[in-house]
C-alpha cells in the first residue's frame, strides 16, 4: 500500500476523477474516497483487499509529468492527484481450446507472437502492484520455459497494470495465465485427491447434507455458523510478542 500522504488523516485533500474536483479525507483510498464523493462503484471494485484485480487505477501527482498505477483499494490518496480507474484492460487475448494443446512454449509463441516484441525495459515490473517480476516471466515464456513462467506469476491478480506501461503492447497477464493453465493441465501431476473429491460430489455425497442447510432459518443457520469447528481463539495469556505480526 503506498503511504499517506503528510497531511494529518481527517484533513480533506482536493483529488480529482475524471477531471473534477473533489474534497476527500486524506486517509481513504482512492476508493473509498470516490464513495465518499458520492461515486457507486458497479464496475473497479471487487474484493476490496488487493486481490482481484477489478480496480486497476492511473494517477498522476500535481508538478509531476509522470504517470503511474496502482489498485484503487490499496493506494491511499495524495493532495492534488489526477486519476482514472481503469476496470478493464482492451489487450489482446487468445482464444484456444486446452485440450487441443500440449503444453509447448511454441505454443505460447505461436498464440502470442508479439512476446518476441519485448525490449527488456522492465516498465512492466515497476507498474505491478503484486510486485512480480514480470520481465522475468516474460522471458521464462520467450525461451519457452513454461513451468518457470507459470511459477513466477503464481501471485497475478490480472488487473492489466503491466500491460498498460508496456511500449512493446505486450500482454503480460494473458501470457502468465496461459502458461500457467498449460503447467497445470501438462506439467504437473493431476491431483488425485481433487478427482476422489469431484467424484464423491458427482455421486451425490453432499446432496443431502446441502438440502437440510437450504431448508434451515437464517436464525438457524446463525447458530450453525456460531458453533463450527473454528481455530481456538488466542487468550491474552497465551499471547507473546512474535504474535504482534499477526494482529
Ligand atoms: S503481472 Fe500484470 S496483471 Fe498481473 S498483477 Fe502484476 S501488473 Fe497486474
Ligand atoms: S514493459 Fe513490455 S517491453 Fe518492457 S520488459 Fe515488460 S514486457 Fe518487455
Ligand atoms: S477491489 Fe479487488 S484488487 Fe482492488
């Protein structure tokens, strides 16, 4: 999350969406600052904790010529800041039938030829908000290392934010989803215990047990969820202070 700016946190700051000007507590995110100024968000909001890509945002700071990204719901606002969110990303994005793939870096090649475009900038690397190293997996996916490839873009949210800085008009994120669509199909064993769970699913194991949940109350299903089986909750005796990172 990038830092709060040095105005205390109930000051109001002048942002501006969309070319006009609002006032907005200076310790919201950009997102919750546009609610504040009265925006609805029905396309640019999803998860609302960095983790599903939907509210990909350009900005730019006053005095300042340059341009830079950042996920909405992370970026806290800064005092004259000029941004656009941008939920959707127009890049190019192959179509292809997995089953007709057999997990080949010529294959990547051959469904996204421009990859060969890249001229190693890094841009992409510095735009994404996950901090991946997306020029690396570019490359992984050039030399058609397609299990490395899949493996350094593990963590993408596919909010487009790389493409979007990128001079070559690379596709970054459809590139890392294909390659790690084609390592899971082809390169990693098949996962028995999944198969046994689909199978147990497609056989009807939880048919009724889901019946008799639809069929309770709310105040029922209330109870249930109160009485679950959860993780102990920590008392304040069984606190020490390497338990401070995760408060
Ligand atoms: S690799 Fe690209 S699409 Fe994926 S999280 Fe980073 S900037 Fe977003
Ligand atoms: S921004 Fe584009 S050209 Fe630059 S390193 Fe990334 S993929 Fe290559
Ligand atoms: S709302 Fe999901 S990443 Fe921002």
């Amino acid at each position: 999350m990038t830092k709060p700016s040095e105005t205390t946190v109930d000051e109001l700051v002048p942002i501006f969406f969309m070319g006009k000007k609002y006032d907005v507590p200076a310790s919201l995110t950009i997102q919750k600052a546009l609610e504040y100024a009265g925006y609805q968000h029905i396309r640019g909001c999803g998860c609302r904790g960095g983790v599903c890509g939907a509210c990909g945002t350009v900005y730019r700071l006053p005095d300042s010529y340059k341009l830079q990204v950042g996920l909405a719901c992370q970026t806290v606002v800064q005092p004259g800041m000029h941004l656009m969110i941008m939920p959707y990303y127009p890049g190019n994005r192959s179509t292809f039938d997995i089953e007709e793939l057999s997990g080949t870096g010529a294959e990547v090649a051959a469904l996204y030829p421009e990859i060969f475009k890249c001229i190693g900038c890094n841009s992409c690397s510095q735009g994404c908000p996950m901090d991946i190293d997306v020029m690396h997996y570019m490359a992984q996916a050039i030399r058609g290392d397609i299990a490395g490839a899949a493996e350094t873009s593990f963590d993408c949210i596919m909010c487009g934010l790389c493409a979007s800085r990128c001079p070559a008009e690379e596709v970054q994120f459809n590139v890392a989803i294909l390659a790690r669509r084609l390592n899971a199909r082809y390169g990693i064993p098949r996962a028995k215990h999944l198969e046994e769970r689909v199978k147990e699913i497609t056989d009807g194991k939880f048919d009724e047990p889901l019946r008799n949940l639809m069929s309770k109350s709310k105040e029922e299903l209330k109870e249930l969820y109160k009485s679950r089986e959860a993780e102990p909750q920590m008392t304040e005796e069984d606190w020490t202070p390497q338990d401070a990172r995760y408060v």
